[in-house]
C-alpha cells in the first residue's frame, strides 16, 4: 500500500492507493452534501457570516463584485424582504469533474414570510464545486425554481407558475420547462 502523501494542487490524489482514493471520494461526497444544509440554516438563521464562509474567497456575485465581503452585501438587500424563512434540502445529486471540483443539483423547498404572503417555492440549486486546501466550497449556485405560490393559492392558478416578490435572483419560473428530456418527452406522442 501507498503512503498517502498532502495534496498537491491540481495533484489531489497522487500517491494514494485505490482505498484512499475510494475513502476520499466518499468524505468529499459528505463535505458537499453538508455545503447545502449549512447554506439552509445560514440563511434561514440570517448568519450572513457564516453564509458567505461556504463559499471560495474568490466568488463573483454575478453584479461584478469578488469575495465574501462583496457576497454578504449582495446577500443583505436579497433577503432583507423575507421575515421568516424554511429551506428544506431533499434529493442531491453529485458528479465529480475531477478531484478537486464537481457539480450538483440540491432540490430544495423553501418557504418565505413575504408581507402577508406565505410563499412555498420548490426548486433547484444548480452548483458548482472546488475544494481548495483540503476544503470543499461553492463555486456558484443558481436557484432554478418549479413554481412559487401562496401557501393558500394552487401554482397552477398562479400567472406563470411564479408569485415571489422582491427577490432579484428569481424572476421565473423555470422548470420543468427548461429541462430539454421533459420537453421532448410531452412533445411525442404517447403511441411512439
């Protein structure tokens, strides 16, 4: 057996035996799947702090800032709106592109006090992640969302599926419509 020896970077796994490799395979499944629950309590306890740690230093907010100082002030104003917030995290799936980096899609069902709505949104988180130093981290999330309705309104009776004020990430919503397996699916005929 291989002497494990520290990771080199772009280097993860020389030196390792097939064991090692298999265990650190395992406990970077587990570091990622544990990002998305501790994005969920950080935002739904506000610990922006705590929020913005989860990410790389270097995280671009998509309005052209870089770094968690940047992140936690685009974080503020984009959940100032929402008293009470639940995020529940279900399905996660996860594809490694290499050792150090991999994608995943989180469903997720949050639910928002917005005003005197209460505001039930089933969606997905599109990731992307990079382990830098021995640390897994987000290198981005986008919220792809099914519907977003009023606890007491059915989503289908909701123009376009989507009811959720003041949040500028999510304008939409975006599936299953965007998936393009589900549209060619209902595109054919069933006698195919």
């Amino acid at each position: 057996m291989t002497e494990w020896q520290p990771a080199v970077p772009g280097d993860t796994m020389r030196g390792m035996s097939d064991l090692e490799r298999r265990i650190d395979r395992l406990e970077s499944t587990e570091a990622i799947r544990q990002l998305a629950a501790r994005y969920a309590l950080a935002l739904d306890q506000r610990d922006v702090a705590a929020l913005v740690s989860l990410f790389v230093p270097d995280v671009e907010t998509g309005e052209g800032g870089v770094g968690h100082v940047a992140l936690a002030e685009w974080f503020d104003p984009v959940l100032r709106p929402y008293r009470i917030t639940f995020h529940l995290i279900g399905n996660h799936v996860i594809d490694f592109v290499d050792d150090d980096h991999a994608t995943g899609v989180v469903y997720c069902r949050p639910e928002h006090e917005v005003g005197d709505l209460w505001v039930v949104m089933p969606m997905q988180y599109w990731d992307r992640y990079e382990r830098r130093d021995g640390v897994w981290s987000f290198k981005s999330r986008k919220p792809v969302v099914f519907y977003a309705a009023d606890v007491l309104e059915h989503p289908l009776r909701v123009p376009g599926r989507f009811q959720f004020p003041g949040n500028p990430m999510i304008h939409a919503a975006e599936l299953p419509e965007r998936w393009e397996t589900w549209t060619a699916f209902w595109s054919r005929t069933g006698s195919e």
